[in-house]
C-alpha cells in the first residue's frame, strides 16, 4: 500500500493460534500502492494491530512456508475504488 514498500516488502506473514506457527506465503499485491511513508506512519497510530505482528519466542518458530498460494492475484483497480467511494458519496447526498 505504500509506495516506497512495493518491492521491499515481499513475505506475507500470518500467526496461526491455533497451530501456534506462523504462516509464510509470497505477498500479493491486491492494490497498486497509493500511500507515502509519511502517511502510514500517521496512520499507524490506529492501525498498528492490523498492520504488524509483534511475536516474542525463546528457543524456535514454528512456521509452515505456502508454496501453494505462490500465484499472481487478480488486482483491484484504484480508478474503480475511487468510483464506488464517490458513488456512495453520491448516493448518500441524495438521500
């Protein structure tokens, strides 16, 4: 979601509770990104949870490595986000 973080960034990590392991899939890049740095940091204030795995471990991770899920995502475009956004907006003026 950020611009600078498009090719830097290229695991996507899951905790499963569960299992009590972390689940490692190559990232997919549903949305081309449209954020600065500058704005998640100001973000990450109320978003932090969703955004960051905080773990702590002593002796090992258990992990499981998906090469099942290593496929190319259908992306969603930014234009048609931006239509539904002003759609709804529109719609609720008109209420």
């Amino acid at each position: 979601m950020v611009f600078e973080n498009k090719k830097a960034h290229i695991w996507h990590l899951v905790f499963d509770d569960v299992n009590n392991q972390i689940n490692i899939s190559k990232k997919q890049q549903f949305l081309e990104p449209v954020l600065t740095v500058g704005t998640i940091k100001k973000l990450n204030e109320y978003f932090r949870e969703s955004l960051v795995i905080e773990l702590s471990w002593e002796d090992s991770i258990k992990f499981n490595l998906d090469e099942d899920n290593f496929k190319t995502p259908v992306k969603i475009s930014t234009l048609n986000l931006l239509k539904k956004y002003f759609s709804k907006k529109i719609r609720l003026l008109i209420k």
